[in-house]
C-alpha cells in the first residue's frame, strides 16, 4: 500500500500498475526499460501537460474525429497503465482496438484481448483469430495488421509506438498519432502529430477534446489541423526540456 501522501505518490502508483501488469505477464520483457526512460523524460517535462502536448491533443482530436476509419493501436504498456481509458476512447470516437505488439507472443495477446473485453471493449483487432494483411515497408511479424483496422484506417494512434513501424505507417499514406514522453525518438519525429506527454495524462486530455471538439463542422476541424505542425511543437517541446536541463527551472 503506497501512503497518499508520499511526494513521489503518482509515480510509484504507476509502477505498481506496471508490477501487476507483469505478474499477469501482458507485459514484454523489456517493457520496464521503456518505462523507466518514460519516467526520465516525464520529470524533464515537470511531470504535467505542456502548452505543446496540449496544442498536439487537440490537433489529434481534430483529426481523430475527421478520420473515416480510425484505430486506437495498443501495446503491453499502454494496456497496463490505461486500459479503461483506452475503452473510453474506443467508445466516443466509434473505433476498434487493435493489439499490436513488438515482442509478439500468442500467450500476451489472448491475455490483453481479455483484459480489453472485460474492461467493455466493443471490438477488439489484432487477435491471432482473424485475417491479416501486411504493412509495406516493414519486415518479420511487426509487419502484419489487421485487415479491417490498421491496414485499412486512414489515422492510426498508436502510443509507446518503435520507430520502424510509425515510419512505415506513415509512408503507407496514414496519419500517425503517437504519445511518446521522448521528443528526440524517432517515432516522435516521424509521426504526423506526436503527444509528448504520459500516456497516463494523454489519454484522458484526448477523451475530453474529442468530446469537445466533435460538434464542430469539417472546416473547422480541418483549420484546428492545418494550424499544428509537428516538427514545430517538438522544437517548442524541447526548449522546455532544455530549460530543465539548465537548471532555468523554480528548485
Ligand atoms: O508490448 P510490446 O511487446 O509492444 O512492447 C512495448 C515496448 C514499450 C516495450 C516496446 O514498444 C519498446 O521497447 O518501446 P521503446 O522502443 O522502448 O519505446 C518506448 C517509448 O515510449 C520511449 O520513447 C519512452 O520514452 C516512451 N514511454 C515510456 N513510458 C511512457 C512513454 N511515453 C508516454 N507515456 C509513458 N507512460
């Protein structure tokens, strides 16, 4: 039991999400490495939703909502630490889930599908019991998709997501949406509009922007997205970093 008053209490919340995660082994192997960088970067960014992840949520918003076929892609950490927000998105935008996993094993996809249907997931992709089709560019089991979800989707949001894959969707014509705690990543440079922020935060901000946001007409929505440019929030991103660094930050 981790004492509410402890200064680093989100923190070891999230690490004991992480620990379970791995006790019901959805998680790879290496899946506490990611984290641990995640947690490096969170505190150069102050642990809070910067000005720049927030103009990047609502441009995933926009589009997210634009999209004719969109797909919420989810791994073994982004099912440990935010599993019923994932559903809740899956939900108010009207799009499956679909597993996707770097370290692909039989045993973690059957676990998280059952994790996502009892969390209420309405449709889940990516299982070893359908059709798949394979995403040019990419080679090995990284490479299959499901037909119906990301080979078909036109935005794909894809969080903790390996460079290859996001730059290999990108170059098979789709949006890539990513939150991603590195702004120097190579899936944080080579996505369409990356959310530098913790899953953990991002996830729910992009919730309610959609719910904002859904009301407004395509003109609209298309000047929220002709208004973000990736490479631009990322340099924005990385001046705050940099004054952490420094030291230009309130000790
Ligand atoms: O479940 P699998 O098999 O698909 O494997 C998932 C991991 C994450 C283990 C795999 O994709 C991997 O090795 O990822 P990387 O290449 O280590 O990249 C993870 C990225 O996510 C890093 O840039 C981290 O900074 C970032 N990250 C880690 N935790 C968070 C995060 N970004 C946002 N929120 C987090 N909580």
């Amino acid at each position: 039991m981790i004492p509410k008053d402890h200064p680093r209490y989100d923190s070891l919340v999230l690490r004991a999400r992480m620990v379970e995660a791995s006790r019901k082994g959805i998680l790879a192997d290496s899946a506490m490495i990611a984290h641990g960088r995640g947690e490096a970067f969170d505190y150069l960014i102050g642990e809070r939703t910067t000005e720049p992840a927030e103009k990047a949520v609502k441009a995933a918003a926009a589009a997210l909502i634009l999209a004719e076929h969109p797909v919420i892609s989810v791994n073994g950490n982004t099912t440990a630490l935010v599993l019923e927000d994932i559903v809740k998105l899956s939900e108010v935008l009207n799009a499956p889930i679909e597993i996707n996993l770097f370290y692909r094993t039989p045993q973690r996809i059957e676990r998280i599908e059952k994790m996502l249907n009892e969390a209420g997931a309405k449709k889940v992709l990516g299982t070893d019991h359908e059709e798949k089709a394979l995403i040019k560019g990419l080679k090995g089991p990284r490479a299959n998709a499901s037909r119906e979800g990301v080979y078909k989707a036109d935005v794909v949001i894809v969080p903790l997501e390996d460079g290859d894959r996001a730059e290999a969707l990108v170059a098979n014509g789709k949006k890539v949406i990513t939150v991603d705690l590195n702004p120097l990543s190579r899936t944080a440079k080579t996505s369409s509009i990356t959310i530098v922020d913790n899953v953990v935060r991002a996830v729910p901000l992009l919730i309610e922007k959609v719910e904002e946001l859904k009301n407004l007409d395509e003109n609209e929505l298309e000047n929220v997205l002709n208004h973000f440019n990736n490479s631009r929030n990322l340099k924005e991103t990385l001046k705050i970093v940099s004054k952490a660094y420094t030291g230009d930050v309130e000790l």
